[in-house]
C-alpha cells in the first residue's frame, strides 16, 4: 500500500489510516495524548498534535517515530501546522477546487 491510497482520520487522541477505497481502517494509533487532533503528511512523515505534544508516524505503519512534548508551551491543538514538504488543509481544498 502507498500514502497516495490512504485517507488519516484524527480523532480524541487517535490516529488511523482508511483505504481510501474501502473506508476499511488499515491501522489505528492510541498511543498519545487524547483530544482533539492535528494532522500534517509531510511526504514520508505524518505529524500529528494532540494536547499541546507533538508526533511524528510512519504513514504506512501509524508507528510514533519520535514525539515531543513541547513542555512550557501549554496545551491544545494548533491551529495549523505547515510544512514546505507537507501541505495545509487550505492547500488540499485550492487543488480540489482547481481541478473542478
């Protein structure tokens, strides 16, 4: 399976990954923080904020590469996260739009 043929869904502290042709979850990730999630594919790393910490997962997999608590910045979820590599939730809806 490739990146391209996954949807992420982020929700009370889990990530998963669908097939994007099935809905049939390919992997899920409860190990971190609950609350709301943030989701960033960044080419071959899916970043993930929950609660004020921060994680990197293998796309394929949903294993945590590595995480940071991000101690002495309080807690929630950003309101973005950007990436030269990654792209923005506005960035997928313009490309949307665009090939309508």
């Amino acid at each position: 399976m490739t990146v391209d043929q996954l949807i992420f869904v982020g929700l009370n502290g889990y990530a998963l990954a669908l097939n994007r042709e099935t809905g049939e979850i390919v992997w899920s990730n409860d190990q971190m923080k609950n609350g709301y999630v943030t989701m960033l594919l960044d080419f071959d790393r899916l970043i993930v904020s929950t609660n004020g910490y921060i994680y990197c997962l293998d796309p394929l997999t949903g294993n945590i590469q590595w995480h940071n608590p991000l101690k002495g910045y309080g807690v929630g979820a950003p309101t973005s996260l950007v990436s030269v590599r990654g792209q923005t939730s506005q960035t997928v809806i313009e490309q949307a739009a665009a090939a309508a």
